[in-house]
C-alpha cells in the first residue's frame, strides 16, 4: 500500500478521526435538537425523552408543586425549570409566558399542547376546541372568533373582553364563567348551559344565534327575530335574564338543561321608544288569528322605563319568527295610524270578544309607568273553542312592599274585573283576587285554584324575581 509523499501515515489517521468525530458529533446534535423540538411540541412518541429531559433542567428549579396559584399572573415569565406538579391554576394569566414547555407541567390542563398554546397565546381564532376540557382557564381579551367550543367546558373560565363573536358555543359548559364586556355578536348559543352565576354584564352582542347552520337554513333562529334589526344597549341582557332563570330551575331539579331543545322558543318584541297599550294588544291578537300554526302565547312583560316594552311570546319549533316579528310591527304601525276614534271602536269590539285584550293593556300601561317592571304571564290568543264550558279561573296576584303606590294596583285590578264583566261570555270566568302576596301565598293559591290565567301586578326583576311581602310588609324577592 502507498502513501502520500511527504504525509505521516499517522498524522494521515489522526485528521480522519477528527474529521469524523465532527461529524458524528453535529449529527447527534442535529437528531437531539429534533427529538426536543417534537418532545416539546408534544410528539407522543417522544414523551418519555421529554420527561427525562425536563426531570433534569427542573431538578434544581422553583417549585410550586401542589401550590394554591389561584388567580396568578405569569405574564411574559421565564418558566423553564419550574415545577407546576399538582398545583391549583384555576384563572392563572400565562400570557406571552416562554419556555413553559420546558416545565414540569404533568396532570395540569398544560400538558395538552393546543390548551397550552391557547392561554399562552390567548388566540384561538377559527379553531376547534371540541369537547376539551378548559374548566378554570384566564382567556380574558382572548381573540377566540370563529372558535368551536361544542360540548367543551369553560365553566369557572375567565373570558372577559374576549372576542368570541360567531363562536360555535354548543352544549358548552359555561357556568360560574365571567364574559363581562365579551363580544357574543354572531355566536351560536344552542343548548349552552349557563346559570345564574354566569356573568354577562355589558356583553356586547348586536345578534345571536339559538341553533347551529343548516344548508337550508344558514341564519338560523336568529335573535332578534327581525332580521333586519340589532340588539341595542341593554337588549342582550334583557333577552337572556329569563332564560338564565328558567335553566337554573332545570338545574336545580337536576335536569341537564341542555337536553331542554324547546326552552329557547320565543318570539321577543322591543319596542325602544315609545309603545301604545291599546294598538299593542290588538296587534298580538291579530297576528295570533293570521298565524294559528303558531300557537303564539305571551308569557312575559318587561318594562325598563321611558316607556321600553319588551314582549316575550312562546311560539311552535317551525314557525318562522322573524317573518311575525316583522308582521306585528306593520300591524302596530298600520293600527297606530287609525283615527282616536275608530282605534277605541276597534279596541271595544275585540275587548268585547276577548277579555284578555283589555287586561294586556292594563298591564302594558303598568309597565309604562315603572322604572323597573318584570312579569311572567300567559296570554294564549289563540281562537277560544266555543263548545268548551269550563269555567276558566284567573288568578290575579298583587304586593305592594314598601312604598309601592297602592292605589295604581287597585285601579288595575278593578279594570280587569270591569272589562270582564262587560264581555259576553263572563259567565265562563271567575276571577280570583290575592293581595299583599307573600311567597307562601303564591305557592299555595297556584296549587289551590289551579288558575288557567295569571296576572300579577307589581314590582320585579328580571333575574331577582317577583317584589312580594314578608310578614312584615317589607319587600322580598321571589324567583
């Protein structure tokens, strides 16, 4: 064998093994800095790499191991090396925090690499977050638009001034969650679970959506009804108040609230300005008789003061509501039109037939009246069927805690009786008067008469309740 003029064999040996030993080395380096980066990314197959890896940088590190961190603030921290074992991170702000792959983050909600990219990033825009569980995170000012949410549980979740408009929020868990200042604009909210404990102060919200799209039906069940028309300020509140109430009673009676489909049936009529009680009540009952299949039923009445009503009506699973709600409010214009005296004329003639006309009226104009004024009724305007005799019972409840003006509650109740006894047909009601009702009365002249109609006039709120009396005159309220 030959070798090279003027080269040692053995110096010849020793730049071969150097050369080599280089290059095995860069090599090793290069396959160890891609088994980290897939570890850290949260490469399954190179779980137990990472671990070993992060045993070794966190064992001289801090340790919050089994801390209570409830509500910390890790903006912007370096977080390589610490040690986060079993500690409570309820709410805990991880903000623009760095290198907390690099922690021990086992059995927390950060081991999961999308949720920890979320509270990190706290962007989540047009991504699915399906059925994970995100109990207790911080996403406040979170830009989650477009997110899904179906059947994920943010409940106890921070997400104030986050964006969640057109967010999927379907069968999401969202109880005790904060969304003080989110924007809810667009979002799709069937079968959400919330509770009364779920803050909604200030949600920014111009429409909403009760179901999910459809090929058929892209802009499903819209809220408001009209399509043409936003919630203004204080809308949103007002809508969602008494649907909170009614799934906290699911929920107390340990029914899951999200398996109620038809809870969300309604027809919500605002009006922002002004409204006459007279041409109210002759539009709901003229829309009822055009749309039977409609089976619309007032169940509640809310005025807010400066004359702002809001109706809320139960209507069948099909109906078209943005078409009624458009309907009515063309009957309302077209009826407010009319001249005094052919408006009393029409008004006499269908108060005349129907009872429950002058009653709406009387308590449209108690709302009228009040800063704050909230009632759950039923006003079925359905055609009466003339072959059933059955004495109808109406109940009429009244409290007048503290100092309530009296006199305007007696008033209202005597219009009620005198329009019933001008009717036709008022040998087919009786009327049943409560005053000063305290809960246990309520309670107990419900179970007692079994009324078919309830009128309450009052005082309440539309997530405190009905204003009635304690034994001592002074107002309790009663959900």
């Amino acid at each position: 064998m030959g070798v090279l003029a003027g080269v040692s064999p053995i110096y010849k040996a020793t730049v071969w093994d150097w050369t080599l030993t280089i290059t095995i080395t860069i090599v090793l380096q290069v396959l160890s800095n891609y088994v980290g980066l897939q570890a850290i990314a949260g490469n399954e197959k190179y779980s137990l790499i990472r671990a070993i890896a992060v045993n070794l940088a966190t064992s001289k590190g801090t340790s919050f191991r089994e801390a209570d961190l409830t509500d910390t603030n890790f903006t912007q921290a370096i977080l390589k090396n610490t040690d986060f074992r079993k500690a409570r991170l309820t709410r805990v702000c991880w903000f623009q925090a760095k290198q907390l792959e690099q922690a021990r983050i086992e059995g927390t909600y950060l081991e999961i690499p999308q949720v920890r990219l979320l509270v990190v990033l706290k962007n989540g825009q047009d991504r699915s977050f399906d059925y994970l569980n995100l109990r207790g995170l911080n996403l406040q000012g979170a830009n989650l638009a477009g997110a899904s949410f179906i059947g994920a549980d943010l409940s106890e979740t921070t997400l104030r001034d986050t964006n969640l408009s057109r967010a999927k929020l379907v069968q999401t868990q969202l109880y005790r969650s904060d969304l003080t200042y989110a924007c809810l604009t667009g979002a799709y909210i069937q079968n959400w679970a919330i509770s009364t404990d779920t803050s909604f102060d200030a949600v920014k919200c111009d429409f909403i959506y009760m179901q999910l799209p459809t090929r058929d039906d892209p802009d499903p069940c819209r809220k408001p009804d009209n399509k043409n028309e936003n919630f203004k300020a204080g809308d949103f509140a007002d809508f969602i108040a008494p649907i909170i109430k009614t799934l906290n009673l699911y929920h107390r009676q340990n029914v899951d609230p999200r398996r109620i489909v038809g809870v969300f049936r309604t027809l919500d009529l605002y009006h922002h300005e002004s409204i006459d009680p007279s041409v109210a009540a002759i539009a709901l009952k003229q829309l009822a008789e055009q749309y039977p299949e409609a089976g619309l039923k007032v169940v509640a009445l809310e005025g807010r003061g400066e004359e702002k009503i809001r109706f809320q009506a139960r209507v069948t699973g099909d109906t078209d509501r943005s078409r009624l709600s458009a309907e009515y409010f063309e009957k309302y214009q077209e009826i407010g039109s009319l001249s005094y005296g052919d408006l009393q004329s029409l008004l006499a003639a269908m108060a005349e037939k129907d009872e429950r006309i002058r009653s709406l009226e009387n308590m449209v104009m108690t709302a009228m009246k009040s800063d704050k004024f909230y009632v759950e009724t039923y006003y079925a305007f359905g055609d009466s069927n003339d072959e059933d005799q059955t004495v109808k019972k109406i109940l009429i409840l009244t409290a007048n805690p503290q100092n309530i003006d009296k006199r305007r509650l007696d008033a209202e109740v005597r219009e009620i009786q005198t329009g019933l006894e001008r009717a036709k047909k008022r040998d087919r009601f009786e009327i049943i008067s409560k005053w000063a009702v305290r809960p246990d009365d309520l309670r107990r002249a419900l179970l007692d008469y079994e009324p078919q109609i309830v009128h309450f006039s009052g005082y309440g709120a539309a997530t405190e309740g009905l204003a009635l009396e304690n034994e001592l005159g002074q107002m309790q309220m009663f959900i």
